[in-house]
C-alpha cells in the first residue's frame, strides 16, 4: 500500500529550526496552537458584522476558481486590531525572513482575507500563491509565503485545506496524484504554513459547519501585491497604525522602489 502524504505537524513553541527545515523539505507545516483562543475570538468578533454582510453565491461552476458557498473578506488590517497582531506574529515574521529574505531588503504584506466555507461548498482546484508571477519558471524561487490561521477547527469533512508536500520542487506541468494530496486538519488557534510554490486548495465541505479560516500572506517587497495594500489599508488609516505594521504593509521604500511625496500622502 502506498503511503499517504503527511504535512509536517508541531506544537507551539517549537524549536523554529525545525519549522524551517519542514518548510524547505517539504513546502508546507502546521503549528498547532500557534494563538491564545482569546486573540482568536477578538478577531472574529472584529470581523464580525464585515463579514456577515458579504455576498455568499449560491450558484456554482467547476470552472469558476473560487468555490461558491463561501464568504470572502479582504482588507483585515483596516478591520481589526487582532489581525494586525496575527499579521506580525514574531514566529511568521522568522519564518518569512528565513524563507524570502534572500531575495529582497524586505518583505511585505501580500494578501490578508477571512475565508469561510459553507456546507456543500466544492473542492477548489490545486494550484499555486506563485501563479499570479508567470513569467518566472516552475519551479520558481521563493516569492510568497502564505499561512491560514484556524479560527474554526479544521477537519477533514468541513474543508480542510488540501496541500501537496513537495510540489514546490516539481517541475511545471507534473500533476498530483491522490496520493500526494494530504489534509490539514488542526484546531482553532492553530496555523498553517506552505511557500508560495506548493501545491494547495481549499477542501470540499461536506459537514453541516461553517469553516473559518485566514489568509495572510506575504512577497518579496519588491514584487506588486496581489491584494492592493494602499487601498485597503489608505494614508488616512495607515496613520492610526505602528510602525511595524506600516512596514509589512509597504509604506517604506524598498531600494529606490516606492517613492512618495510626504506633504502629499501625509503619513
């Protein structure tokens, strides 16, 4: 019988050398506990109200990449104190710098949205956070890095996220096989980590629960955010923030990329 992938697993507080050789090996890690459950449910109660008035389509297409029956919220940072605390977690924020600091001075902020997934909601397709960069050849250099945090229990029935360890080092065009697809199951206040190069998708709901996770990525800081950081975080707010989320954002320059005139944006 063949064995069945399995994403590297940890406890919160763990030697973070290992986390990183977990990553490099196999693209993909879970560290089980990573948050108190009392910043867990601040956030939610944050997000709350935003995200019960989003839109949940209820007609589905196999063609569409984003599953229906699922609630989407961008722009966290602006939203919620909590997430800018989840943003700049000290262990995420090593991770990013082993992973992603040898290709730029600094990294920032890439994507950050709550992503529940209602019963019924389809498997999403596999693909890759490094997708939306084409011109680079699979398999590319380290560009993203992205974690799901569980603000819900993640299980196997309720949508998961599917991850497939290792296919940050295939070739372009190789496809996974069922046996490469492995789940990541974890409780509440627990987060996932997977380089921006590894296979992934969203699981198949097939429970009678909501699924609640979120997304907060992060790229090179010289690359283009694939969510509009400056819109969803503008100078207006930016200003009522630290420093250090200003930063992860990409209000500094990176090299001589980003330029601004202060009398002008007022930051």
């Amino acid at each position: 019988m063949v064995a069945k992938a399995e994403i590297p697993v940890f406890e919160s507080g763990a030697d973070l050398s290992l986390v990183k050789g977990a990553l490099d090996e196999s693209g993909c890690a879970v560290i089980r506990n990573a948050q108190s459950l009392e910043l867990t449910q601040q956030v939610k109660a944050e997000l709350g109200d935003s995200l019960g008035q989003s839109r949940v389509q209820e007609d589905d297409s196999t063609e569409d990449f984003y599953p229906a029956k699922t609630q989407r919220l961008p722009a966290l940072l602006a939203r919620s104190k909590g997430a800018q605390t989840m943003a700049t977690h000290p262990t995420i924020k090593s991770l990013c710098e082993h992973h992603l600091g040898d290709n730029c001075e600094r990294f920032q902020l890439h994507v950050s949205v709550a992503v529940n997934i209602g019963p019924g909601a389809r498997e999403q397709v596999l693909h890759r956070e490094e997708d939306a960069f084409p011109f680079f050849k699979i398999p590319r250099p380290n560009l993203v890095i992205a974690t799901m945090w569980a603000m819900s229990d993640f299980t196997h029935s309720n949508g998961a996220t599917l991850l497939v360890p290792g296919s940050h080092r295939w070739q372009s065009g190789r496809q996974a096989t069922p046996d490469e697809v492995a789940q990541a199951d974890m409780p509440e206040g627990s987060v996932m980590i997977w380089l921006g190069g590894t296979l992934h998708a969203a699981g198949g709901n097939s429970s009678n629960e909501w699924r609640y996770g979120i997304i907060l990525s992060y790229s090179l800081g010289w690359l283009r955010q694939e969510e509009n950081q400056y819109l969803s975080l503008p100078p207006a707010l930016a200003t009522n923030v630290s420093d250090e989320v200003r930063e992860l954002v990409g209000y500094p320059m990176h090299g001589s990329l980003g330029f601004y005139d202060p009398r002008i944006a007022k930051i």
